[in-house]
C-alpha cells in the first residue's frame, strides 16, 4: 500500500496555513475597512498575549491579559468577539477544503494506488480475503445505514451565514487552480474580501426561533446541494469496484445506504409539530424530489438526441409514446415536434407527467405517476432502448445514475419519522377507553393489565371510536397523527413514512397503545385468513440506563403475543428498536452510558434471535462526544459486529450536517468510509476476530468499571444537593435557550429538574464553559479502583486498549474529551459561582477527577501526552486555544455582566447580544455545540 511521503504531507499542510494566512489577511482588511486600525490593534494585541500565556503561563502575562479584555470599551469589544467568530468560521473553512484536497492529493500522488479507508481497499481486502462473489452478494444483502437528520438545535449558525461560507469554500478551492492568470488571481481576491465583508455585515445570530417548516428547508437543503448528488455516487463506486475484483459477473448493489429524517416528525416535547406540519413537510419533500427530476429530464432531453434516420429503437419504446399521446396532455410542457427524436418526445409526456403530480385533480387518472415504480418503469425503458442500439454509454452514464436516484429517493426524498413522548399517548389512551366506556382508569392500571386490555382490543375486529366520541384537542391531535400516516402512505407511497418511534419506553404497554392508535387509522389490520397488515412499527426509545436494563424484558414480552408476532411476521420478522446515547450519559455517565448500551445491544440481540427476530438498531448519537458523537465510520464499528444484521441507523443532527454534507467532497468521503465500515461490520460479523473466552473475560472487567464509574459520577450529580446550583451558576445555560437556535424547548416540561432538562442544552453548557465534564467525569476513579496499584491489573487494561475494540474506542474518545477540555478556564466560569463554599468544594472534586483520569489514560496507553495517538487533532486543538480563549474570558466578564443586572431585574439587549455572539464564537472554535 502506497503512502504519501512526509514531504507531500508537509506540502499538503503548507497549503493549508497558506489559505488560513490568506483568509486572515482579508480578515484584517475588513476589520481595518469596518472599524479602522485600532480594532485590528486590539484583535492582534488580545490574540498574541493569548498565545503567550498558552506557550508559557506567566502571572503578571495574565493579570495584564484579564485587564485588557475587562477594560475593553462595550462597542470595541462587541467587535473584538465578532472577529475571533469569524476568524473560526473562516478557518473551519479552509480546513474543511484542506480534507478535500488531502483525498486528491493523494489519489493524484499514488496513481491508481488504492486509498486505506476507500471503497476499493474494502472490496479488495474482501478479494484477498478469499470470498466469493456469493458471499459478497450475500453480504450486501444483508446491510442496511439509514441517516436520519433532526431538528436537535445544536446547529448555532444560521442558514443565511452557512450560503457565505459555501461561496467562500468555492473560491478558496479556486486557489489550487494552477492555470489561473495573476489577474485572475487577483479578481479571485476581490470576490473573497467582498464574501468576508458581506459576512462581517450579516447579523449571525437569528432575530428568531426557526419554525418547524424552517428547520425542514434546513434538513432539505443538504439533499439539494449535495446528497441528490453523491449519495449516487458512493453507489456508482461500489459497483465499479466489485465489477473490477468480481467480473464473472453484473453487479446492481441493493439499496444500503439512505437518508431519512424526524424533522417535521418529531414532537416529542414540541407542540408545534402538528398532523398538519407533518403533512406539509411531506409536501415540501415531494416537490424538491420533482423539482430534481424535472431538472434531469431537461437534462436528458438535450442529450438524447438520437434520430431515428440512424438508429433503430425499441418498439416497447415506440409503443409507449403512443400510450402517452392518448392519455397525456401537454398542458405545461411544450410538445417536441420532430417525431424522428423519439427520446425527446417521450421525455415530454414525462416531465408533464411529474409535473401534473401536483395537482389533485389527476389523481387516479393516466396523466400523472401513480407510483414511483411507473417512473423507473419508463426510465428502464429507455435504458433497453439504448442498449438496443448501442448506445450502452450513454445509458450507464446518463440513465443508470437516474435510475439509482428514484430508487433511493423515489417522490418522498427521505422516509420521514414520528416522534412522541410515551405519556402523551397513556394520556389520550386513558380518554379513549374511558369515552369508549372501557375503562375510566386505564392509567391506575397494572402493567400487566394493560397489557391484556391493549392485547385484546389489537385482537379485536371492533374500532373504538365512533361519531359520539368527542375528544379532547390533545387526545385528537395525537391519534390525528396515526390518519394522516394513513394518508401520506397513500399518497406519496408506503415508504414515505415506516417507523413511529416511543420516547421514555417503559413498558411494553407503551409500544402496545401506538399500535391501538395505529388499527385506529387503518395501519394495522387482520385479514380474513388470520394475517396481518401493519404498515407503521411502533419502535421503542430506551433512553435511561433503568430503560436500558429492562429493554430484553419488554421486547420478550411482546415477542410472546401472538398478535404481536404476526405483526411482525407483516415486517419481514424485522424489528427496530432505538437507543438513547444522550439520556442514558446524562444519567449515567460516559463511561456507564457506553458500557450499558453495548450490553443492552447483546441482550436485546440475543432475545431476539431466541423468537426468530432480527433488530435493526437506531442510534441516537449526538454531536457531541458527551452525546455518543464520533465520526461516522467508527460509530458503526464501535457496535459489536453481530448486532448489525437487521441494519442500522443513527441520528445526523445539528452542526454535524453541515460539517459532514455541506460540502460534496467531504460527504462523499464520509459515506465512503460508512460502505467501508458496514463492510467491514458484516465481514466481522461473519468471521469474529476475537475468541469468545477472552472477550468475555473483559467484559466482567468493564461491568465491574461501568458500577464504580456510575457510582462516582451519580455521587455528584443526583446526590450532591448544590450540584445544580454550581452547574446554572458556573456554565451559560440559563442564556442558551435565548439563542434561538430550535423550534422546541430546551426542556420537556417547563420546570427546572435536572430529570426534565434536555440533554443537548446539558452537553452544550459544559462544553462551552470548557469542561466538557459529562465526556469524562468519573472514568478515571473507575480506572483506578479497578487497579489498584496492582500492575498485572494495569497490563489487562493495556491489552484490553490494544485488542479490545470498545475499550480502545471509550479511551480515545476519552482522550478527544480530555484535550478539548480546559479546566483553567472552566476555573473562570466556576468564578460566577456565588456560594464561595460550594464553588471551592465542587470544582476541587471536577479538578482531582481530570487530574486522575488524564493519568490513568496515559498510563493505559503508554502516551506522554493526551492525544499523542492522533497529532493532526492534537496540533488543531493547540492552535485553535489562543483564539478561543479571549471569547471565553469576555464570555465570563458578560455574563457576570449581564446575570448582575437581571438580579435587580434590569435588561439590556445589547448586552444578551453580545453574550449570545460568544457562544456561537466558541462553538465555532471548539467545532461542536451540543
């Protein structure tokens, strides 16, 4: 395997400081053009203390860095905090560029080399591998990544901002052209001060919460800029690289690889996600997806210019213009003329076709796609066509990616999730039965009880409702959700929406009432011969680590219901059950929260497989590495191989969209190495790498790990009594719900109890104070009780680092944790603290526990320093320490500000401003939010 050289390395980075020097530079210009000479001054002069004290650690450096950010007049420092945000806006940038151009220069370094972490290093490790074209195909069957998008508000940049950087990345990769002239150069230099200066004049901070139709253009956006595209073509490179290592035979990869999304769906704990919008968003998906193939069609229609006076086509070809021509109206669409093209007619009657989609009134009729299936029917037609007369290029380049891309997004772009708190549906349950004359208790009820009730209304061929009942707004707006599920799958096909997904799943009454509510609407429903049709699952959320230990329990007992089971006979025996990554972390901590879903993951596996179940496990991970975040490929390969056979899906949410796919190169490189990933899954899967004995062996270790660090970190969060008050007080989370950065609260219930604070404002808080304490808190006690100061103990820890993958991957993570993390300047948040004593008493055990987990993580793995395995992170993080520090230090100064204020119940607008355009700087800075 070639590698690039250290030299082409350098070269590489080179380029990369190049661009960041050269986006600074424009940077200053504008400062100077905006805010004359003295704001650069104070931006240069702030800066270079900051990277002293970080180079060496002087008191009198520091006392002078503190007084001059204090002293800083209101307007001069409002303008100082803008410049380091978007000096980080500015350098994520040219870093995200810099990957794209790292993957070109080394494809254009190596020749026809083959990239470690590419499609072909998977597909040619598996040929050398020794397995057969069979095995491969059998493989391909089996795997599944579904992404799905959410509105989770941990995106902080607004849409408008995120247009400039996409034109600044466009001009910046422009720079690498070597044809340029210097007066090309130098136009090329205008366009970006004039992008840097309409960025320095556009408001970054939303005067607004989005509504819920705003962060479904902002989910769809990322279809229309790039996945239309790439997804496709990650597909396209499959093939190509199994028709290489496999010739014998034609290769069509099955679909494996899809976006769906919750925005629009999810309502649990947001009231403004209503029937109505789920249906709107419906709409709006639809007519992105015609408006897409519209544009194709167009496309095809100037390329297919095929005549008859040379080629023959096909009769079926022929035939079906006749069809057309009787049944079509070109009411819209300009009728092509010279019957000689056929192609160019027939596309016409298509575009018309796809066109008249949007109107009710030919529904039903031949004047528009009833399906997504009479679409491909006349691409593939076309296809034969071409082929026919042999013009097989044409077809695998321009009709083949067509197809594939109506496979995958058909007329609903992305299946769409339901979302909804388990008490809202006991609640409207509880009104039903009780209108229904059932029961007027059905809440009071035993576990058991309900689970009889709801069993034999299931079995029961009898509706609940009928034309007396008169619901509450609250119990119809719930079961109203069911009818148009009904409806959407009646209109933009049964796909559009599949899965109905349970938050806070206790019980297995609280699957069994979604699937009441669904036979309600017509979603389930027994046939004469005893069978069932169900076409929405009811798919249970199990979110705490209490959840996580009864999840097998309830999933056993409703596999044993015999309604339940032919239910899922309707499903193809698959079943989708989703794990929580933030609520259980939030409950139990980073290293309880890993350790307690990997074995919930087993379990639930194991239960299963006893009833002839396969699972398909969604992943609720966060950005954030305190919300289960990693970067794509690892998250599937941190799952244990066998517990991915059903498929996969995992959240896509927030700033991680943008980082991953606002950007072609960058999202084609991500979902590659997703392919590699569940490649490599399945392979694993089939052949474990790891001895039963052993791993087993590890596993007693990490239980008795998991009880001591759950132990540590509930110590401080449930059972100190000041904890909350040193969290409000020390962190900004009282101001980050006035960011506007989401369409829901940020808690599920207006109160001030941890239990209902949701886990991204949690996540959010610490990391922008610089602890990021939920990404590490008590691992190192843990570490260290189970050694001991024994050093066989020590060894078992080394090696398990080495050969055990979860292991080593809870390690690094911690370790990502730790060098982000900065407890000098978490010590100036503590400072806000009032309690002089709970403020000395708490940060000194957040101190000891840092202290004692960086130890043990550099003991375990031999390093000299946190994040020496990964230097490229390492060196990012130190660079990017003097520029976020001053935002931090001006962050504490406004918020004492600002909380002294509110005190005696004053207000200044400005002033929240300001302190919200830090956030959004250090979220910038630090690369996440929540």
């Amino acid at each position: 395997m070639t590698n690039m050289t250290t030299g082409q390395r350098s070269s590489s980075n080179h380029l990369l400081r190049r661009d960041v020097r050269f986006l600074g530079n424009i940077l200053g210009e504008v400062l100077v053009h905006q805010g004359g000479r003295e704001l650069l001054e104070h931006v240069e002069k702030i800066r270079e203390m900051s990277k002293a004290l970080r180079a060496e650690y002087l008191p009198e450096l520091y006392e002078e860095f503190i007084n001059t950010v204090k002293t800083l007049e209101p307007e001069i420092r409002h303008q100082v905090i803008r410049a380091f945000a978007i000096y980080f806006q500015l350098v994520n940038i040219a870093e995200q560029n810099h990957r794209i151009r790292r993957k070109r220069d080394y494809e254009r370094s190596t020749g026809d080399a083959v990239q470690p972490g590419s499609i072909e290093s998977i597909v040619q490790d598996l040929k050398e591998k020794k397995l057969s074209s069979e095995e491969v195909r059998d493989m391909l069957s089996d795997i599944s990544l579904e992404l799905v998008m959410t509105a989770h508000p941990t995106e902080a940049t607004r849409r408008d901002v995120l247009d400039i950087h996409k034109r600044i990345a466009d001009e910046v990769m422009e720079l690498d052209n070597p044809t340029l002239t210097y007066r090309e150069r130098e136009k090329l230099r205008e366009k970006l001060l004039n992008e840097v200066l309409t960025l320095w004049q556009t408001d970054e901070l939303r005067d607004r919460k989005p509504t819920v139709l705003d962060e479904v253009r902002n989910g769809m956006y990322f279809f229309h800029e790039t996945l239309f595209e790439v997804l496709p073509d990650v597909y396209e490179e499959l093939e190509r690289c199994l028709q290489k290592y496999y010739p014998e035979q034609p290769w069509h990869v099955p679909t494996y690889l899809r976006f769906g999304t919750w925005i629009g769906g999810d309502r649990d704990g947001n009231p403004s996600v209503t029937a109505e919008i789920t249906w709107k968003t419906l709409n709006m998906q639809r007519n992105l997806v015609i408006y897409k193939y519209e544009n194709i069609i167009r496309t095809l229609s100037r390329q297919l210019s095929f005549s008859t006076t040379i080629v023959d086509v096909t009769e079926e070809l022929l035939e079906s213009i006749r069809e057309d021509n009787a049944n079509v109206v070109l009411r819209t669409v300009e009728p092509w003329t010279n019957d000689k093209e056929p192609y160019r007619v027939k596309l016409r009657y298509m575009l018309q076709k796809l066109q008249n989609m949007r109107e009710d009134e030919f529904k039903g009729t031949k004047q528009r796609y009833q399906t997504v299936a009479d679409l491909t029917a006349d691409l593939v037609l076309i296809d034969r066509s071409l082929r026919h007369h042999y013009a097989d290029f044409v077809a695998n380049t321009y009709l083949m990616k067509f197809i594939r891309q109506v496979e995958l997004f058909g007329f609903h772009l992305a299946a769409l999730d339901v979302r909804q708190h388990s008490k809202e549906h006991e609640s409207a349950m509880t009104e039903l039965l009780s209108k229904a004359g059932i029961t007027d208790k059905y809440a009071e009820l035993e576990e058991q009880e309900k689970i009889d009730l709801l069993n034999g209304l299931l079995e029961s061929p009898n509706s609940l409702l009928n034309e007396t009942i008169t619901l509450s707004d609250s119990s119809k707006e719930c079961l109203d959700v069911y009818h148009t599920v009904y409806r959407a799958q009646q209109e933009f096909g049964a796909g559009c929406i599949t899965s109905y997904l349970i938050s806070m799943s206790e019980a297995a009454s609280d699957i069994l009432e979604v699937m009441v509510f669904a036979k309600e609407a017509g979603l389930f429903r027994q046939n004469e011969d005893g069978s069932i049709t169900s076409t929405l699952q009811a798919a249970p959320l199990f979110e705490t680590i209490d959840d996580l230990h009864a999840a097998p329990a309830i999933m056993d007992t409703l596999f044993n219901l015999p309604i339940y089971r032919k239910c899922l006979a309707a499903m193809g025996d698959l079943h989708e059950i989703m794990l929580g990554y933030s609520d259980s972390n939030k409950d139990g901590g980073m290293v309880t929260a890993n350790w307690e879903l990997r074995v919930a993951l087993n379990d639930l596996t194991q239960t299963a497989k006893t009833h002839n179940v396969r699972l398909k496990f969604f992943h609720g991970r966060g950005g954030a590495l305190g919300r289960g975040g990693m970067p794509l490929n690892r998250s599937i390969l941190a799952q244990p191989p066998h517990t991915i056979g059903g498929g996969i899906k995992i959240t896509e949410q927030g700033e991680v969209l943008s980082s991953r796919y606002s950007m072609k190169g960058i999202a084609y490189r991500s979902l590659e190495q997703a392919t590699g990933a569940l490649l490599q899954g399945a392979y694993l899967s089939r052949y474990p790498a790891q001895e039963e004995s052993t791993e087993s062996q590890w596993e007693e270790i990490m239980k008795g790990i998991s009880v001591d660090a759950q132990t540590k970190y509930q110590d401080l969060i449930f059972r100190d009594p000041d904890f909350m008050t040193f969290f409000k007080e020390s962190t900004p989370l009282p101001e980050l719900g006035e960011l506007n950065i989401g369409s829901r609260p940020s808690k599920r219930k207006g109160s001030d109890r941890f239990e209902d604070l949701r886990a991204i404002p949690w996540v959010f808080a610490w990391t922008q104070s610089r602890y990021l304490l939920p990404a590490w808190y008590a691992a190192g006690t843990a570490f260290h009780k189970y050694v001991n100061g024994d050093e066989g103990r020590l060894e078992i820890l080394r090696t398990m680092y080495r050969d055990y993958s979860f292991f080593s991957s809870l390690v690094d993570n911690l370790q990502m944790a730790l060098g982000k993390a900065d407890l000098i300047i978490a010590g100036q948040y503590a400072g806000m603290i009032e309690d002089e004593t709970i403020k000395g008493r708490i940060f000194k055990q957040i101190e000891d526990e840092y202290a004692k987990t960086k130890e043990m993580i550099l003991t375990i793995t031999g390093q000299e320093d946190i994040l020496d395995n990964v230097p490229v992170i390492q060196e990012s993080i130190r660079l990017r320490n003097p520029y976020v520090d001053p935002l931090s230090y001006m962050q504490v100064q406004l918020l004492t500000e600002l909380r002294e204020l509110r005190s005696e119940n004053g207000e200044d607008a400005e002033l929240l401003r300001v302190v919200l355009l830090t956030i959004n700087g250090i979220a910038a800075g630090l690369r996440n939010t929540g």
